[in-house]
C-alpha cells in the first residue's frame, strides 16, 4: 500500500510537470561530456499512467514489476528533458571498435560478427557521415576471417570456429554497412548450399549441422538469403506452414511450437513472413498468422508507468526490446491499415530518459550497465518511434518482390535524432534496398 501512494504521488507529479519548446543544438567541444541536442516538445510527451487493475497476491514477479515503476519514475524525476548525446554515443562505438577490448568480453569471444554489426549499425543511425575507411577495413577483415570454406561453411562467431546461421547473419548486415558487395557475391551462392544443408524436413533451419532450430534460425537464413536474391522455392518450402504453428494461445510466436511467447522470437517470425509473402493480402487468408491476436499481445507489452517494452508477460521492460517488440508495431501497422499501435512518445521518453547513460551508449535500464547489445537495438527502437511506416504494395500487380522490401517511410519530425531503419533488417533503410536491388540486377542482368 505504501508503494502505491508513493507511486500515485510521483505519478502526479509528473503530471503537472509542463514546458515549453526549447530546442538547443550546441557545437562547442569544450567538453567530453556536453549534450549536443537537447529537445523537449510538448508534441513528443508522455504521462504515465498506473494500471487501473491491481494485484493484491504477492510475489516476486509483482514485488520486482513495483520495484522497477518506482525506479523508472524516479528516473523520469531526475531527467525531466528529452536529451540525446549524439557525440557521446558516437565516441563510446568508435572507441570500442577501434580499442583492444578489456579480458571479461572474453565470454563474447564467439560473437565477433555482432559486435561489429552493434558497433557499425549505431554510427550509420545516428551520424551523417559514412564510415571511416579505418573502421570499414576493420570490419571487412575481422568477418573475411569468419568466413568458412568461401561461404560453404557459412560465417562463424570467430576465427577458426564452426559456422552458425545467427553469425552469417550479423556478418552479412556487417558486410552490408561497409558495402561490401563484392565479398558478399563472392560468398552467397556457397552460403546458399549452406542454407540447403541446414534446411529440416518440417521446414525450419538449423543453426549448424546438427545444431537446434527455431524462429531465430529460420529467420536469420531467410533475411540473409532474401537480400542476397538467392530465395528459391526449395529454400522455403514448407517453412510458412512451420512458422505458423509456432504462434501460441497468447498471440505472439514461440521459438518451437507449444512453447511461450517471446519478443525476440515474435519478431523473427513476424520479420520472416515479411520475407515469403510479397502481398498485403496473403496475411488475411484463413491459413495465415492470427493477427488479431498478434496485435493484442504486443500492445500488451508496452507498460504505462514505464513506456517501455517488455518481452513476455508478466515480464520487466528492457531497453533492446525497444527494436525486437517495437518493429512488431510497424509490420502490423502497414498491413493492417489500423494506425499507431503503440505510443511511441511514451517508448521515447523511456529510450532517451531511463534507457541512455550519461557517459553515451545504452542500458536495459536505470541500474544496469551500457553494453554494444542495448546501445544497438535501443538506437534501433528510437529510429521506430521517429517513424511511420507503410507498403507500397498493389495487389493487381504481379511480383515477386519480398514485403521486406516494400516499406515506404515517413519521418514524423524533420528534428530527428536517427535515420529510418528497415524494420525486417535493423539496417538503415537505403542500404537495406540498396543491397537488394544490387544483387536484383545482378541476376536478371547475367
């Protein structure tokens, strides 16, 4: 009971808090730690509001859920103003990529190609200018030495290690970033016999040879061999069925079936049917994803005292859940034509309040540490929340063009702080088509 007026009491604090615009872009470099944007707009606002539904039974799961409000709400006491530290955010990726990295990221020894992916992607979101030639090198040499067998091996987490269809992926989007074309023709046709070998009788792909499938693995060979224009009937057959039978009872995707929904898993299979069908209307046949259902377990995970996302009920917000539930809102909303689905002041106001540390890069929350994993997918999420979405499709017209591919954008504030992102890829938008129309002509020009 204390909890709750104390709760009720910051709340309505927070409710009379009102300012005005003040928009201050400074370029002074005097200091390290300046704020190099600072925009409060009364337009991008957010009140959070308690939930009218209380639970009376205690448990941990209820205790740590009021724990955590508080300590939102005491966060949005302290940080008052929208901000964002563009040149902070930028120093924390380059010195990582650049810099030998301390011996406890030694546990990310096997995830080199998403380190440079999470490192990569942030400068290309929020910085105007390219990649450094430095830094392109950089990543051209670490994933060139990943690469297994010419491609017939897929891409691997490091060095000398065996490869695995999560590590192509975040090599291939690496790849992607410093556009590197060539590599990537070198490779894709090797990496679609790769694929070929890792396909499962019930349509799904393994991770490796041997390796255990889900909606991950099937989504990280789909988006890998749609933007490298190696898709064949073969590579997917029977996977939309597969797919389908990994929605649960909730409504959001499981990563097998008769499991829980989760965000991460919700996203790839959403993301993958983006990629197999190539019209709207293939999501309102009878044999397609309930979305209905779909759509009420994701709003469901955005919470109203916080803002932020969570990625299963009952479960807390968490900052990267900000891309993987967050690109779920722009899907459903170009298909579905039923507008905004989520409040995107209210995930801003999580992102750039309680998500962004003061020294740059991002956290799961107030309390955790800043890594490359919530810097990247918390950028990602902000990108979301700075856009609409809608595809330019036409039913009468005949195409084999992948929904992934189709997405036209509309940024909501010429002030934004990043770019457009592609929300089936977490790539920026232009280099996501990019790449595909480069291999298109390719193929249909040979």
């Amino acid at each position: 009971m204390a909890k709750d007026k104390e709760k009720v009491a910051y709340i309505m604090k927070l409710l009379g808090r009102k300012r005005g615009v003040e928009v201050n872009i400074s370029h002074d470099n005097d200091s390290d730690r300046e704020i190099n944007k600072l925009d409060t707009n009364p337009e991008f606002s957010f009140n959070p509001q308690d939930s009218p539904i209380k639970d009376d039974y205690i448990s941990k799961t209820v205790d740590d859920q009021e724990d955590t409000e508080m300590l939102i709400l005491e966060c949005y006491k302290e940080h008052p103003q929208l901000q964002f530290s563009d040149k902070l955010h930028l120093a924390y990726v380059r010195k990582s990529l650049q810099s030998q990295l301390p011996h406890y990221y030694n546990s990310l020894d096997a995830n080199h190609p998403w380190m440079m992916y999470w490192l990569a992607n942030p400068q290309s979101l929020i910085s105007e200018e390219p990649l450094t030639a430095q830094i392109v090198d950089l990543i051209n040499d670490k994933i060139s030495r990943c690469i297994r067998s010419e491609g017939l091996g897929g891409i691997a987490g490091g060095a000398n290690q065996m490869g695995h269809a999560a590590s192509t992926y975040a090599g291939v989007l690496s790849l992607i970033l410093t556009e590197n074309y060539e590599l990537l023709d070198k490779i894709r046709h090797n990496l679609y016999k790769w694929f070929i070998s890792l396909k499962l009788p019930n349509g799904s792909f393994a991770m490796h040879v041997g390796g255990e499938s889900d909606t991950r693995s099937t989504y990280c060979v789909l988006s890998v061999a749609a933007i490298l224009n190696i898709v064949t009937d073969e590579l997917v057959e029977k996977t939309a069925e597969w797919l389908l039978s990994c929605q649960t009872y909730e409504g959001g995707f499981a990563g097998v079936p008769y499991t829980e929904a989760h965000g991460g898993y919700s996203f790839c299979a959403l993301a993958s049917f983006f990629i197999l069908y190539n019209k709207k209307s293939q999501f309102q046949e009878k044999s397609s994803v309930h979305l209905d259902a779909l759509i009420k377990w994701a709003v469901s995970r955005q919470y109203g005292v916080e803002g932020g996302l969570s990625g299963r009920t009952n479960k807390l917000v968490d900052a990267c859940y900000s891309f993987w539930i967050g690109a779920l809102y722009p899907m459903l909303e170009s298909v579905t034509g039923e507008g905004e689905l989520f409040s995107r002041e209210a995930l801003g106001h999580y992102i750039l309040r309680c998500a962004q540390a003061e020294g740059g890069g991002f956290r799961d929350k107030p309390g955790k540490s800043v890594d490359f994993y919530h810097t990247n997918y918390t950028l990602c999420g902000l990108s979301l929340c700075e856009t609409l979405f809608t595809i330019d499709d036409d039913d009468e017209k005949e195409d084999s063009i992948p929904l992934a591919f189709k997405f036209m954008y509309k940024t909501i504030d010429s002030n934004s702080f990043t770019g457009p992102i592609n929300p089936v890829y977490g790539l920026p938008f232009d280099l996501t088509n990019t790449c595909r129309d480069h291999f298109y002509r390719l193929d249909n020009e040979a």
